[in-house]
C-alpha cells in the first residue's frame, strides 16, 4: 500500500508540474487592438508593402500588416511602438508566377528607423505616415 501512494503522490507532482509549465504558455500574449491607416511616398501612397510595428521596450519580434494601395489595416498588441516600413515596385520577370520585387524605401524607414507610434486603448485609429523622398 506504501508503495502505491508513493507511486500517486510522485503522479500527482508530475501532473502539478506539467500544469504550472503549460500555465505559462497560453493567455499571456498581449490582447491586440484594431488599427488602419495610410502610408504614402512623396506624395504617392504605397502601392505595395509592410509596415511592422515593434515593441519599442525590447527586442522582439514586430506584428507585420500588409500595405495596398497605401492602406493598411489589422491587429497589433497595444502600446508604444517603433515602425518600420517596408515599400516595394515590381522590377524584372515573373519568377515561379510571383513578380521581382524591389524594396524602394531609404533605410530611415526601415532598418535605421527613427518611426514611432502610440496605439491607444481603444485601438481602430486612423494612422498616417507621410514619408519624404
């Protein structure tokens, strides 16, 4: 009978562990807010492109929404952000069906970006980015 209680009482601490562990994986994400806006280029808005928004507090991964026709619009957590943003033109041949692309954007906007933003609360805000040539 001791032996069988041993034999629970390690379960029970097995299963306790992997509890706490699996505790720690889900629902601690930051909740994410809607937000929309528009990206131009000179005066011309970004055909085709991303825009990423990073957490401006450390280095992490950053939320990538796509551009169209100099509009964007998505999901991203809440919070002061560091922006990057990405422009491309088609350049060349179709390869395997997609066309060439060229990232056209000066480095300011992107890898050496000094771009911020806040996303409120109630996220769904109108963003601009008016970037100069």
């Amino acid at each position: 009978m001791a032996r069988k209680s041993r034999r629970t009482s390690a379960c029970s601490w097995v299963v306790l562990g992997l509890l706490g562990l699996l505790g720690g994986c889900g629902g601690g994400g930051a909740a994410t807010v809607p937000v929309a806006g528009k990206v131009t280029f000179g005066e011309a808005p970004i055909e085709k492109g991303q825009i990423n928004f990073y957490p401006t507090d450390r280095d992490a991964s950053g939320e990538v929404l796509e551009v169209v026709g100099g509009k964007f619009s998505g999901t991203v957590s809440k919070g002061p952000k560091r922006v990057s943003i990405l422009g491309f033109s088609e350049t060349g041949p179709e390869f395997e069906g997609k066309p060439s692309l060229e990232q056209f954007l000066p480095t300011r906007y992107n890898q050496e970006t000094e771009l911020t933003a806040e996303i409120p609360e109630q996220g769904d805000r109108e963003m601009v980015f008016s970037l100069k040539k």
